[in-house]
C-alpha cells in the first residue's frame, strides 16, 4: 500500500542489493517513488528489486548493473535515468564494505586500497554523475550514509574511519556546490550526510538472538530516515549530518 509522499519523485539508490538497500528500495516505492536500483551483484540486485515490488503493488522499482568504480559507466547510468523518467530526484549512496583489525600497528594498506574503492572512489563518481540532473529536479537530495567512527576513529578501524571521512568530505564539498549555485535564494538542491554507529537487520538478530546490538539503527529505520528527507527543505538538510545514532 503506499503512502504517496513521494508520488512522481524519481529516486537512484547506489548499493541497492544488500539489506539496507532492500529496506529504502521498499520504503521509497511504498512512498509512491519510482526507484530505480544499482548494484554490482545481478542476483543479489534481483532479488531486492523483486522484494520491493512484491511488498507494493503497481510500484515502479527497476535495477540495473553498474560499475560505480567506472566514471563514464556511471554518467551513463545517471543520463539514463533522468532519460527515461524525466528528472532525478534523489541518490542514495548505500555501498558499504569493512575491514579492520585489533591493533593500528596491525593495519593492512591493502584494507585502505579496498575501502578507498568502495567507500570514496564510489561518492566521487556517483555525486559527480547526478549533480546537474539533482539541481535540475528543484528538489535533488545526495544522502551519504555514513558511520560514526568517520568523526571519532578507533585504533583498529584506520582504513575505514578514514575512508568515511573523506567521503563525507566530499558530499560537504558537493553542499557548498549546491549552496554557491542556489545564491541569494538558497539552495535548490541538498547534499546530506545520515550517520549511524552500525547497522543491524533481521537475519543479523536471527544469527544472533543473545546480542544487544546497542547503537545500532536497523535498516527499516534508516530507510525511514532517507524517506524523510524530502520533507525537510533544502537549505536545512545540505552540508549537515543528520545523527541516527549517539553523538560520540
């Protein structure tokens, strides 16, 4: 059944395969978005997309495979989007990946060179790619979502503390861009940044039914956090952080 909050919006979802991007994919489309999904893993993408129209009849969901590592593979996606559809009004950068260790003389640089991947080179191509089309929409939304330990790094997360804070780095920089562009009107556009410690879903509380998960925000709520957005006006959202979890 959707709610038609975001009835006409059109809205890219980056990392739509894994469970977090299972959870906006549903939300979005219950919202009355079209949603249209990218991930790296056809099957896995399949399936989220299957998920979200199964959980809304009638609703638009769409996926396709993507090379966020490739600039061009993602302006063509982008173009392609606003081609079919007419307009962008959203991306929602959910890639994710983690490695990490005890001890920060135990770092291994090969961690830095996959979550640089991941977490950096992705939020450079995909922010770069749909920038025009998001100013274009009147109300385009980048949302990052990020991780707490990008504002207070452990001994053991170097690589991936540091890789989520220039990420976050990089979509301010893409808010002061949306800010100087909007000038004396304010922006038209917002680029936000949702923090969590970490993130939990049922198969995780399934595995383990004993474990507290404290701080962690689920995936469903997350979803309903990105919902949200765009029913908050511009200038409030771009350069900020937006904390789903405790502030550390």
């Amino acid at each position: 059944m959707q709610n038609g909050a975001l009835r006409g919006a059109v809205i890219a979802v980056a990392g739509a395969g894994g469970p977090a991007g299972r959870a906006t994919l549903i939300r979005l489309a219950e919202a009355g978005a079209t949603v249209v999904g990218a991930d790296n893993d056809p099957a896995r993408l399949a399936e989220a997309v299957d998920a979200a129209r199964y959980a809304n009849g009638g609703a638009t969901v769409t996926g396709e495979t993507v090379d966020l590592l490739d600039l061009d593979s993602t302006r063509a996606w982008a173009s392609g989007i606003e081609k079919e559809f007419g307009r962008v009004d959203g991306l929602v950068h959910l890639v994710g990946g983690w490695r990490g260790g005890a001890k920060f003389d135990d770092t291994d640089l090969a961690d830095w060179d996959l979550l640089e991947k991941l977490l950096v080179r992705t939020v450079q191509h995909t922010s770069l790619a749909f920038y025009d089309a998001l100013q274009r929409a009147g109300d385009g939304r980048y949302l990052l979502i990020s991780a707490a330990g990008a504002s207070k790094p452990t001994a053991g997360n170097a690589a991936y503390s540091a890789a989520k804070a220039a990420a976050e780095a990089w979509t301010l920089a893409m808010a002061d861009g949306f800010r100087k562009a909007g000038g004396e009107d304010g922006p038209k556009a917002a680029a936000a940044i949702l923090v969590v410690k970490a993130l939990v879903h049922d198969a995780m509380r399934a595995e383990r039914p004993n474990a507290k998960f404290a701080g962690f925000t689920d995936v469903k709520e997350l979803a309903e956090a990105i919902e949200g957005v765009w029913g908050r006006p511009a200038a409030e959202l771009n350069g900020n952080r937006l904390w789903l979890t405790e502030k550390p």
